[in-house]
C-alpha cells in the first residue's frame, strides 16, 4: 500500500479482541482519526494511529508492523491474565 497523508507508513491495519457477546475489548487501528481532546489554539496533530480499550481511545505510536502485533498481544495477555 502506498503511503498517504492518513497512513504515512503505508499499512493499514484493525486488530481486536472481544468478549463472548462479541463486544471489543481491545483495538488497535487506524481506520479513523482521532482529534486531540485539549481545548485552546495552538498545534494540534490529529493522529490515525490509535487503540481502543473498552470505551476509552488513545493515540498509538505506531513503529513497524512487529512492534504493532508485539504490543497488541501484550495487551491481550495482560487483559485476559485479569479474566
């Protein structure tokens, strides 16, 4: 895939975990943008990169596509380790 302005490393990528009701869990994506949630002026860098954990959205420094799955199943052990 090539680059653009949304996906400047040029893979677009959805990785989830759900419940048994088929409710996410856990996300990491960069399906949409998410806008910083500070108020006022000044730059604002509006990121696709990002992970869902439950309700809550936060930006996700994406590095490489290692790094990526690395940190997702990160997560999932650590969620399902609480189950």
């Amino acid at each position: 895939m090539n680059p653009e302005q949304q996906i400047p490393h040029g893979v677009r990528y959805s990785l989830t975990l759900h419940d048994r009701y088929n409710r996410r869990i856990l996300g990491f994506d960069n399906a949409h943008a998410i806008r910083p949630t500070r108020k006022g002026y000044g730059g604002r860098k509006i990121t696709w990169d990002h992970k869902h954990k439950c309700d809550k959205i936060s930006p996700y420094e994406y590095e490489s596509s290692s790094q990526l799955l690395q940190d997702f199943w990160e997560e999932v052990e650590r969620i399902m380790g609480k189950e």
